[in-house]
C-alpha cells in the first residue's frame, strides 16, 4: 500500500482513482500521519437473478381483477 501525502493526491487524483478502480490501495497522509485509504469498494449487494423467489409466493388467479368494493376502497364512491 503506497502513502501520498495530500499535495500529491489533489495534483493527481484522477490517477489514484484510475488505481483504485484496478484495485489497489493508496493512503493519503497529512504530515506524514495517515487520514484517508483510497481504495475499490467492496461489494455490498447481491445481485437478485430471475427466479431467486420461485416458489415464495402466490399470485391470486383474482389478482387484475376490479371489484365493486375496490372501487369503493379507491375512490369512496
């Protein structure tokens, strides 16, 4: 992990963006004390595919259909 001290990181920071994105890990340092990593971010979410839910729930064979009370319940007509 390479340390750039802040006047370094300001001049170059697309650059350690571009570096970040392949993956590795810059620290920035202010006086030669560590203050920031810049670095990928990890994965926080799990892509969902089609049919993950298969078999979760049911859709009701009534489910499109328009009823007198749901007319009500909308609209209290």
């Amino acid at each position: 992990m390479e340390v750039i001290n802040t006047f370094a990181a300001k001049r170059s920071f697309s650059q350690l963006l571009a570096r970040a994105e392949q993956g590795e890990e810059i620290t920035i340092a202010r006086n030669g004390k560590p203050i920031a990593t810049l670095g990928p971010l990890k994965s926080q979410v799990t892509p969902v595919r089609l049919g993950d839910l298969k078999g979760a729930f049911t859709v009701p064979d009534d489910f499109d259909s328009w009823s007198e009370q749901d007319e009500e319940d909308w609209f209290g007509q």
